[in-house]
C-alpha cells in the first residue's frame, strides 16, 4: 500500500477550492458536510470543541467522500503536530504563524529525522494504516500539506518569508485574528486590513506558494476568489446551521 494520495494537496494549484468550517466536532457532523459539495473541510482544532479523538472520528467519516479534510491544530505544539499527524491528517493547519523561523520550525515538527523531528509511531498509527503502507517514514512528506496562519501585523510583515520556507505549502489568511490584532476588532473589511490581505495573498504567489481565507459573508468570498485565492472557506457550519433554524422559527413565530 501507497501513502495515501492528499487530493487537497494535488488542488492547490487548479480552480479556487470552496470549502467550509467544521464547529461541531463530530464525526456525524462532518459526514454531513462531506456529502453537501464542498471541496474541503476545516476541523477546528483551535476554536471548536475537539480533541485528537473527536478529530480522528472526523477523519474516518469523512474519508469515503470527495471532500478533503484540513485539519486546525490548537498551538504549534510539536507533539500535538505528531499526534494528529499520527491518526491521519494529511493537511494540517497551524494558527498565529508570525515569522518565518516560526515556519521553519513547523515544518520540522512534520518531518522525520534528518530533516526534522517527527518522532515514529509506525504501526501503532492510522496514518500508517497500521503498518500497511509502505515507506511511509520516506514518503509521507510528498503528501503532507502545511498551511500556515497569517493573522498578525508581523505575520504580513514577514508574508513573503514565511510563505517561501521550504516546507510551507499554503498561507492562510485570518481575517478575524488580523483585523482585531491592527485595533479593527470584528472588521475584517476595514480598508488597512483588506491592504493587509490583499499584500499577503501577492506576497503568497510570490513566493510561489498558495493562498487561502475565510469569509463566510458571499460580496467577500467572491472579491477574494477575483483577487485570485486558491481555496476560500465560505461557510461556518454552526452560523449555518443557526441562520437556518432562526429563519425556520421566524417564518411561525415572526422576528420576536
Ligand atoms: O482569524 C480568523 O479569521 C480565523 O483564523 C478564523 C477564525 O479562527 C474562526 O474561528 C472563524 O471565526
């Protein structure tokens, strides 16, 4: 048996990828979204309620579907890097990536010795298939994706740099964190953040690497796919979810 094949991965480089934020940290959950379109998932490993086993089950449910899960770590914990990449996460986001020595040592936490300092769990692990893939330790680099998260004034300062680590295959845009790190607390459109934005997604393709946001409200999602980003998250399942029920009950009850 092969590494598995990162889709996510190969689709960097194609037609703008839409995806969606998973908040509820199921494995039911994420069944759901996987089977609506979307290109690909987020399991929030920073903001919504998940543990390694709450994302493991994610994982599983969403593997018999064309949808590619992106899994968000919580910090840049090393060995939290080595557990989720150990039950087989093979696009992993990382938050509040501020410099390009940040990076570096991001990507080493992914890579096995000489390169880096991934320690070995082998046969003990789903990313391994227990085992059944072959040449795993010598492989599994061709198929990982790093997405690093720039959302702070030197994280666009040091865009270029960290986008052009060896290592780093996208850069994802915060707009939420960034907007409230420059004072604009819950504007992402604020015109220095959009200048901010735009400058990190041109600092990203030049470094020839690919560009990712989120932005859940449709006029942004389609100013950002024009400006040129590669994968867009679009909606938020939880704000989906309550958008939907609200205008259920407001169709009976009204808007009390
Ligand atoms: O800063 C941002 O924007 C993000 O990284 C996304 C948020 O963390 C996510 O929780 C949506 O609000």
């Amino acid at each position: 048996m092969q590494v598995p094949h990162n889709p996510f991965k190969a689709s960097l480089t194609g037609d703008t990828r839409y995806g969606c934020w998973a908040g509820f940290a199921t494995g039911y959950a994420g069944e759901i979204l996987a089977t609506t379109g979307f290109d690909w998932l987020l399991i929030d490993g920073e903001h919504a309620p998940n543990t390694v086993p709450t994302i493991l089950a994610q994982l599983q449910a969403v593997a018999a579907y064309p949808c590619a899960p992106v899994v968000r770590a919580v910090s840049h914990d090393p060995a939290l890097i080595k557990q989720l990449l150990d039950i087989g996460t093979q696009t992993l986001m990382i938050p509040m990536v501020d410099t390009a020595e940040q990076a570096a040592q991001l990507v080493a936490a992914t890579r096995y010795p000489p390169q880096g300092f991934r320690g070995v769990g082998g046969g003990l692990t789903r990313a391994t298939r227990w085992g059944e893939v072959e040449d795993y330790m010598t492989t599994a680099h061709e198929e990982l994706c790093l997405i690093v998260q720039v959302e702070s004034r030197s994280g666009v300062d040091n865009a270029e740099a960290i986008a052009a680590t060896p290592g780093v295959d996208a850069v994802f845009v915060g707009p939420f964190d960034l907007s409230t790190d420059i004072g604009h607390i819950g504007n992402p459109n604020h015109p220095e953040v959009q200048t901010m934005i735009r400058h990190t997604l041109d600092a990203t393709h030049a470094a020839g690497k690919a560009a990712g946001i989120l932005a859940p409200v449709e006029e942004d999602a389609k100013r950002y796919a024009d400006w040129g980003f590669d994968f867009i998250a679009v909606g938020i399942d939880i704000s989906l979810l309550r958008q939907a029920a609200k205008e259920t009950v407001a169709r009976y009850k009204g808007d009390k």
